[in-house]
C-alpha cells in the first residue's frame, strides 16, 4: 500500500510539521530507541536520526536527551509526545475509514500468543482471517505470557494473547476464551490407571514445569494458594522445559506428571499415549485467556479489521 501523507501547518513562519517525521518520532520516544524504531519502521538507523534532526530544527527545541547509548524525551519532547499519540490515532482512524469504505485490508499484522493460543488457537484463525483479506500479512510471535506482555508494552507486537492479566494500567486487558487445565501423565504412568489422584498425592513428586512465565504455571499455582497449599511445598520440580510440546515428549517417557491445557493434549489423549487423571482436592482447573493490547498506541486499519473478525468468529 503506498504511503499516505499529512502535513500540519503551524501558526507562524516556517512551523510545518511533518506527520511521517512525528510518526518517526513517536516511535523513537515509545522505543527510547533509534535502532528499535529503525526495525518497526523498517527504515535505516541515519534516516531515523535525520527525521529526528529536521524535526527538532523545524520545531526549534531539543526533543531528545541522549546518554550511555541511550535516548529520553526531554520535557518538550514528552509534551509533543502526548500530542504525537492523539494525532497518530486519528490519522489510524482516518486510514481506517477510507480502507473499510473501499473494503480494503491489508499490511502487516503482527500479533505475540502465549504459548497455548499461539500453537493451537489462533493459527486456524490467522488462516481464516488471511483467506477473506488476501492483502493482509499475518505474523505471530509465540512466547510466555509475560515476554508477550512486555512485547505489546514495547510496541514489537500490536495485539498479545496471554494467559494472565496485568494490573499495568497502560494495558487493556479482554477476557477472550476459556481454558481447562488438567493432569497429564504418560500411557505407561502408575496414574493412568487410577480413576483420580488427590492433590496431597503431588507433593514430592515428579513435576514437569514450564518456565516461570508461564500463564498455566501461574494459574496453578494460584489454585494451589486458594487450596491454602503453598507450591513449593505441594510440588517438586524435577524438570523446567521452555514449550509444551517438550513437556508432553517428556512425558511419553512414563515418568513425571505436569499441568497442561486440553487444547494442547487433545490430539495424544485421542491416540492414547497420553492420559488426564481428574485432581480431587481443587475442582474444576479452568483459566482464562486474554487479548492485550496498548491503551496508548494507535491499532493500525488491519490490527483494527482483526479485532472486529475475531469478535465475530471467537
């Protein structure tokens, strides 16, 4: 899609600002970056500094502090900012409007998933949503909840799907789905065949873990907390794996047991390699999943279009 311009005049002699160079701008200032904002804009790093440079002369003031490699907005550069974030936002709406007039969506869509909506809910969707807007070009990141968290913070992707929420207020934070979290053990495991196990069973047994960003990590443990079961007591951690799928090759072995989501387990549970034994002691597991987005960053048209598709095929 070719560039669309605007440009602002401003009272006075020579005081035009230029919204591709305040678009420049605000990245470098959300990134506290030249490099970071060079990548998202895929520009190279002298042509983001001279945007910045031809901005601050035609303003006439400093809008950046530079120090240890690093860069801050100064105090005129944090109020343009707040200026900078309206304008974007109505010149996404603006791009918005015209694209849903000519019913065109297209660009890139770059979106982070946890672990479980990233590997097995949202890949059907993303095709589903790349068949009706050819034009559009889906990307998915797949990650902890908190590194995915922390992504949409830094602006690296435009709308996150994570197992937890924050209290960060900078995030907006959409219950989306449900999920059941159940014990698994391998098809050889002594659990197997018992029609259930009792939460006091855990303790000191072998437990299969994700790392510690882990949304069903978390969600268990909390569960475990409620139970007034601290979880370090409740479970021995014999082996912390970086992806489900690590944790269920781990448990074909027939040793160990973890906590995981159906969604992830639904194709071994059909061809029985692996097993759920119900846990008395803390009914249903169930958890929430979430979409984030930042409160303060303008969604770009296809980010926005994905939104509405997904509201109407969740």
């Amino acid at each position: 899609m070719s560039r669309r311009t605007f440009n602002i005049r401003m009272a006075g002699p020579k005081r035009e600002l230029d919204l591709h160079k305040l678009e420049v701008f605000h990245w470098v200032a959300e990134y506290k970056s030249f490099s970071a904002a060079a990548r998202r804009l895929s520009l190279r790093q002298p042509t983001v500094s001279a945007h910045v440079r031809e901005l601050e002369e035609q303003l006439g003031a400093k809008l950046f502090n530079r120090f240890g490699g690093k860069v801050a907005p100064t105090s005129c550069g944090e109020l343009l900012l707040e200026s900078a974030r309206k304008m974007l936002a109505l010149k996404q709406e603006a791009l918005a409007s015209l694209d849903r007039f000519q019913g065109r969506v297209a660009g890139d869509l770059i979106l982070g998933g946890s672990n479980i909506p990233g590997e097995y809910i949202l890949p059907p969707k993303l095709a589903a949503f790349a068949a009706r807007y050819p034009e559009a070009k889906p990307a998915l990141k797949i990650g902890d909840s908190a590194g995915i968290v922390q992504a949409v913070l830094d602006g690296a992707v435009d709308i996150g799907y994570v197992g937890f929420k924050t209290s960060d207020r900078r995030l907006v934070f959409q219950k989306l789905w449900k999920d059941e979290m159940v014990l698994v053990v391998g098809a050889r495991h002594p659990w197997a065949r018992r029609r259930t196990v009792n939460v006091k069973d855990l303790a000191g047994r072998g437990f299969i873990s994700r790392e510690g960003g882990s949304g069903t990590l978390r969600s268990f443990t909390r569960l475990l907390a409620r139970k007034g079961r601290r979880s370090e007591n409740a479970l021995r951690v014999t082996m912390e794996l970086g992806s489900t799928e690590a944790i269920k090759q781990a448990l074909l072995s027939g040793s160990g047991f973890s906590i995981l989501s159906r969604h992830a387990v639904e194709r071994e549970l059909r061809d029985r390699v692996l097993a759920t034994v119900p846990l008395r002691g803390l009914g249903r597991l169930e958890r929430d999943f979430y979409q984030v987005v930042h409160r303060q960053r303008a969604l770009s048209p296809v980010a926005q279009a994905f939104l509405q598709f997904l509201k109407k095929n969740a």
